[in-house]
C-alpha cells in the first residue's frame, strides 16, 4: 500500500510543489494541510507515514505542530520533516530538539527532498 | 496548447496568483500602516503580516527560479526582520522604501506573467535597503525568559519572533497570561478562532499551543499566551462567558519583579510620546453596549412620541392651548437633539466594507486557483461604511453569490477563448450608499444565466410542469427556489448544500433585497440592497380593517389610489396597472384571515413594496401616516407567525404589529407558483 504524507504549508505554491516532488516518487499519496489547525484536523482522519511541515505559518508554528504530534498518544511515533530557511537557525535547532527526524532548507532541489523523504520512510 | 504545457504551466500560474495575493496583503498592511494615527509604531502584528508576506514570495521564487524577485525579497526580509524583532526603528525613510520595494516586487511579477522572467534593475533599491541594514542595531534589554513561571514545553516551542515577542511584551510592563482551554476536534479552529477575537480587543496573541489534552481521541487542548496591559479581573470578566482557565505568568523568584526597570521605563516614555497618545484616540467597545445604548435611545423616542401625542391633545382642551404649544416646542427640540444621538450611535457602529470585501477576494482568488480559472477580481467602493452587526450578517450570504460566480457564472479558460471573450474572467465587487441603503453588487462576466438548463432541471426536479413557458424573469426565480442548483455535479466550490433560497432568506431577514441581471454570454449581476441599519425603522402606519398595521418604509416604493375597477384578475391573480407593468397584489385582510370591513369601492389604497422583479401592492383601507418606530421582538410564542416582523408601540402607546414585507412578497409568490402548478 502507499505511503501517507502529509504537507502542512500555507503558501499553495509550495504546497502543491512538494507535493508534486513527492508525488514524482511513485509510491506515495500527499495530503495537504493549508495551515496548522487544518492540519490537527486531518491528523484523526487518516493514519500519516510522515508530515512535512513548514515552520513559519499564519495560526499555530510548525513548532508546535512538531511538538503536538511528538507528544501525542496516538501520533507520537510519526516522523517529522521541518521546513526551514537560512534564517532560522534556533527555529531548526528547536524543531530537531522537539522531535523532527529532519530538515530542509528552502530553496531545495527535487532529489534532496526526494533523497530526505526516502531516508526516512523509503 | 497540449495537455503537457499546460501541466508544465501550471505551477507558473499559480506562482503568479500567489504572488499577487501577497503583495496584495502587503499593501493592504502598509496602507494600514501609512494611514493609522501612528504611522512609526504600528501594531506588531501588520509588520509580522508584511515579513510573513515577503518571506512566502521568497520561497516560492526561490523553487521557480526567478533570482531577481528571491533576492530582493531576501534583502527586504532581512530588514523587515530587524524591524520585527525590534533591532531597527521604523522611519519614514523605511516606509518609503518598503513601498517602492512592493511596486519593484509588482513589476517584477508583472514581468514574470509577461515575459516568462523577472530581468529587471534592482540594484539601487538593493543598495539603498543594504545601506539601512548596515546601521548599528539598536540594543534592547534582554529579559530572563527562563525565569518565568511558565510551562517548559511553551519556551520550547516559540519561534524566534514569538520569543521576541514575549520579550518586547515584558520590556514594555505589559502582564503576561495563560490562558488553557479544551475543545473538541470538529470545532477547535472555530472557538479559538472566537476567542482571539476577544484577546485582540485588549492584548496581543503571542502563541498558541496545541496539545493532546485529557481525551486525546475527541479533544484538543490549546495554550494561548497572551500579552495586554490589562489585570487579571479585566481579562477574567472579557473571557467569562467562554470556558477557560487563565493564569497569570509572573517571574519566578519572589520580591524580584524584574519587569523593566524605572528608569528604562522613563526612558521608553520620552522616546515614543507619540504612541502613548495614540492609545487613548481610539476605543474598542463591545458591540453589545452600543446595542444597550442604542436600545435606550429607541425608547426614548417612544417617550418623545407620547409627549407629541399628549401635546396635540392638550391643544384643543381650552386654557391649555399655550402650555401645549410649549410643550411641542420642547418635544420638537427633544426631537432633534435624539435624532443627533442616535445618529452618533449609528455613526459609531458602522464599519466600512473593506474587510468582508477582503475576504471575498481571497476566497474568489482561492476559489479560482481550485477550479482552474483565471479571474480577475475588481473592488470598488469598499470605504463604503454598514452596521458592524450587518456585515456580519450578510458575509455567508455575499461569500455564496460570490462562489456562484466563480463556479457557475465564469466559464474556463478554453470555453472563453472559444466564444470570443478575454482570457481572464472578471468578478466586479462593488457598494455604494443609496440614501439610506446601501447597495452591494456582484458581477461576473461569465456566460449568464442559461435559462433553458434552468428550465430543464426546474422540470426534472419537479418545480415546474414540463410545458410551462418560463420567462427571464421566473427563471431567475426558480434560482431562488428551494432544493435548485444548476450545478451538474456537486462541486468543492458552491456544492455545500445551500442553496440561493437561503441567501435570500437571510437577506430578507435584514429588511433587505436581492435582485439579478443576467444576459446569457454576456454576464450576470446580483444587487444587493439592504438597509444602512436596522434598529430604528421610518413605518408607514397603515389600516387594513380595523387593525393598524406599521410597514417599514424602507421596503415601500409608492402608494396608490386605486377604485375597484382598477382591480384586474389575471391568470386566477389580482393585479393593478402600475404604468407600463401589471403589478400583483395581496389583500391583507385576507392574508391575515380578518374580516373585511365595507370599503368604499372608489378609493382604495395600495401600497407598493419590494422591488425589481419582486414588486408587490398591499391593499390597505388607509394610509395614517409615517412615524418612526423600534421594532420589538414578538417574544417566542409568537415570534413564528409569517409575515410579522415585530411589534412596535406607536406614540398613543397603542401595539401595532410590524409588517414583515419579504415574507409577505415570498409567500404570495410561492403560493402563486403552486396555483399555477396545480
């Protein structure tokens, strides 16, 4: 069966890019999430292989959507990939401390996504 | 264009309506920030809105590919960071800059959607942003977080602003609260939602933080952090109606209140008068005490109507005479001096539309983004001023009109292209003050309203015989009908289940109208018009029988002196000619089951209510005059009969019943159609 991903991002752009990389691997199904709350809706949903999840977003931070899902019974065993820019340094430190199994910083290629997703759930 | 550019195409296109959007929402804040009283320290919140805006253009053309517009976004994030982290203060030189920065930004899209790249002269702008950011940062004083007594968890959480934040709040002596709430998973963004609202009328947001909570399966549990000037009972009272628990942050070491020191605190005075000032021009009041107050004028009035009615009484009891003329003057004087108070009141409660018609920009950009059209869409109007309690009111319906269009009314690209029109579909959103109405429209250039597909599915849903003919006019109606949606297939866009019917009940539930133009290939237009506000009404107190009923006369049109022989029966229905048009019209008397008195069949009146298609004449036995009235509710017994609005208390203290005139118009039309079905 495929795997799950879901992308929480709140540009549409983006979203629909990461989506469309993963989408290019063959074997996974992208769920996106167009802000934080969106994205602790779908969690009860469907059962997710991973989330990807971009940091600086307009309701709750990517932070916080880390730290939820890492402390939550029921989700606590997905792993996460944070999105990051240059400019974050304490905000991927953080991420990583809170749980998130990667990271990745924006701009990124195709392959580096691809190569980080499929380390993680390949 | 074959199938394969056109998916290559696709993240081009949607980069640039991305792209739009943001420096649109950037302009929006800086003119927010231009115009507010002060301009050099604004709300934290419009300079994080405009980082967050510049910050998304970079991400999204750093993935395409378009260097020019990444860097210059990259260089104005740097500075518009140092300015949201308070390293660099705002000047008028930066405003400057950041609106030429946004104009170059605009080009630079404009380019990208022309020419396929973003090749355009940034430097001197480059330089000149470079030039601010080399200045030494300013040095505010660090605040020992750790020591708070907060949850270990929220410190872990806060981004490096919202830590900024948190500072900046305790630097400036504000308190600090928690606030933990628990929510059930359908539900949470909604109630949340609510309560920020109320935590923006007194202080800033500063996170919010979810966790699972006690029912991890049902329920979430969130932690806002908050920052205000205000105390404990202030925000303990605010917050009382919602279920919360809040709890004041405070440092952890007894008699060590660090806060900001005196004489920092002096210093922070003496450098920014200007925005200790601007906090007292403006008040954020709750709605519900201008409801209070308003409530109290209406009765006043009432009180003014009795003294008028006493007076003219008094006038003609002799030896009185002088005291009544006294007395009307008084009245009169009464009269002006509440008409300015109730005036100022209403001045107070309204709102221009600029924000609704915000928000349904952005969901006809989204909307249009998700259907794969192009549109664009046009504003005008929006300082255009409605009760605060209106616009509320009427945001579901206009959002609905709104996704009509972009689902029903706008056709794709390739159905334009064919049938001779521009590329890019138009929606023209539009208000204008009316006299005492205002009049919202929405207009699309899209393919109309196909009258025979809404004849083809009234007919397959049941709503009209097979071999009726059906005019413009019915068809638009039939829209309007319960359980009709042209839709073929039930769309992510307008397929939720309400349909137009609702749109006009609601709308006739604020004494207001909606009216459609439509021209098939060319377009339709949906007019809105609704009543500025809607507490205290002008009436026309008519009689029908031997009741009094009031009619507000905002939904009247004219009156009419008709006799009997005007009175004309047409496909089994009464009518009169209004000029060059049949008007249907409704006895009262049998609308209500009252028995009707002998009329004198020579002189009958009728009074003309509603509008465009949907006009209709009362028949009343008189017309007593105009008064203004306050509308009461009937209470709930009562509150269910069609066509009431209210109850009212003319000024002999005698209770008339208020007209509901959209109802009555509705039912006399539905009742119509079933006649002629049957």
């Amino acid at each position: 069966m495929s795997k799950k991903i879901l992308v929480v991002e709140d540009s549409s752009t983006m979203r629909s890019m990461i989506a469309a990389i993963i989408e290019e691997m063959g074997d996974f199904v992208v769920t996106e999430a167009g802000s934080g709350f969106e994205a602790l809706k779908m969690l009860p949903t469907e059962k997710f292989d991973l989330i990807i999840t971009d940091i600086n977003m307009p309701d709750i931070n990517g932070l916080e959507v880390v730290n939820f899902v890492k402390t939550h019974p029921n989700y606590k065993k997905i792993p996460l990939i944070i999105i990051t820019t240059e400019r974050s340094e304490e905000d991927r430190k953080k991420g990583i401390a809170l749980g998130a199994s990667e990271y990745i910083t924006k701009p990124f290629k195709h392959d580096e996504l691809q190569t980080v997703v499929r380390r993680i759930i390949g | 264009m074959n199938m394969k550019d056109k998916k290559k195409d696709e993240p081009y296109i949607e980069f640039i309506a991305e792209a739009e959007e943001i420096l649109e929402v950037i302009t929006k804040n800086l003119l927010t920030m231009e115009e507010s009283q002060d301009r050099l320290s604004p709300h934290p919140d419009i300079i994080n809105a405009i980082f967050r805006g510049v910050h998304t253009l970079k991400g999204i053309a750093g993935m395409m590919g378009f260097n020019t517009i990444t860097e210059l976004s990259h260089t104005l994030e740097s500075l518009l960071d140092s300015m949201r982290m308070g390293r660099l203060t705002l000047t008028s030189v930066v405003i400057k800059l950041l609106f030429e920065s946004t104009d170059m930004l605009r080009k630079l899209v404009e380019k990208v959607s022309k020419d396929g790249n973003d090749n355009i002269d940034t430097s001197r702008l480059l330089s000149d942003i470079e030039n601010l950011l080399k200045k030494k940062p300013e040095e505010s004083a660090a605040h020992k977080l750790e020591e708070l007594d907060l949850d270990a968890n929220v410190l872990k959480v806060l981004t490096e602003y919202e830590n900024h934040r948190l500072e900046e709040n305790l630097r400036l002596g504000s308190n600090i609260f928690e606030i933990t709430a628990g929510f059930s998973l359908e539900t949470f963004d909604k109630d949340l939602n609510q309560i920020n609202s109320m935590v923006s009328g007194f202080g800033e947001v500063i996170t919010t933080l979810p966790s699972s909570g006690a029912s991890p399966d049902i329920g979430i549990e969130f932690k806002l952090i908050i920052g205000t000037k205000e105390d404990l009972n202030y925000v303990t009272s605010v917050l009382s109606g919602t279920n919360v628990k809040i709890r004041e942050i405070k440092y952890q070491r007894k008699n060590e209140k660090i806060k900001t020191g005196g004489e920092h605190e002096e210093a922070q005075a003496s450098e920014s008068p200007s925005s200790v000032k601007s906090l007292s021009m403006t008040v954020r009041v709750n709605i519900s005490r201008l409801d209070r107050l308003l409530n109290i004028v209406g009765e006043l009035v009432l009180n003014k109507a009795v003294i008028t009615h006493i007076s003219k009484n008094l006038r003609v009891i002799e030896g009185f005479s002088e005291w009544a003329i006294e007395l009307e003057k008084a009245a009169r004087t009464l009269d002006k001096k509440l008409n300015e108070l109730q005036e100022g009141l209403m001045e107070v409660r309204m709102v221009p539309l600029n924000n609704l018609f915000d928000r349904l920009t952005r969901m006809a950009r989204k909307l249009s983004r998700e259907s794969g059209k192009i549109i664009d869409i046009r504003i005008f109007g929006e300082e255009t001023e409605l009760d605060r309690l209106m616009i509320e009111e009427i945001a579901d319906p206009l959002m609905h009109i709104v996704r009509n269009s972009v689902d029903h009314g706008i056709e794709t690209q390739e159905e334009r292209i064919k049938s001779g029109k521009k590329e890019i579909g138009t929606i023209k959103l539009s208000a204008m003050q009316r006299g005492s109405h205002v009049v919202i429209e929405v207009e699309d250039d899209g393919s109309g309203i196909n009258i025979k597909r809404v004849k083809d599915i009234a007919v397959e849903k049941g709503l009209i015989a097979p071999n009726s003919s059906l005019t413009e006019k019915d068809a638009i109606d039939l829209l309007f009908t319960p359980g009709f949606s042209t839709s073929k297939v039930v769309t992510e866009v307008s397929g939720r289940g309400v349909g137009l019917d609702v749109v006009r009940k609601n709308l006739i539930k604020l004494n207001g109208m909606v009216d459609v133009e439509t021209k098939e290939r060319v377009g339709t237009k949906f007019i809105i018009t609704l009543p500025i506000t809607l507490m205290i009404l002008k009436a026309l107190i008519v009689q029908v029988a031997d009741d009094i009923f009031a009619l507000p006369i905002n939904s009247v049109s004219e009156s009419l002196m008709i006799t009997k022989r005007d009175i004309q029966t047409v496909e089994g229905r009464e009518v009169v000619q209004l000029r060059d048009k049949t008007l249907p019209i409704l006895r009262l008397e049998d609308a209500f089951g009252m028995k009707s008195k002998d009329v004198n069949p020579d002189s009958m009146y009728v009074v003309v209510v509603g509008s465009g298609s949907r006009k209709i004449g009362f028949v009343v036995d008189a017309l007593l005059g105009q008064q203004e009235i306050v509308i009461k509710s009937l209470g709930k017994i009562l509150s269910g009969i069609q066509g009431i609005a209210g109850a009212t208390e003319l000024g002999n203290r005698k209770t008339v019943l208020v007209l509901d005139v959209g109802a009555l118009i509705e039912e006399s039309v539905q009742e119509y159609k079933e006649e002629v079905k049957g």
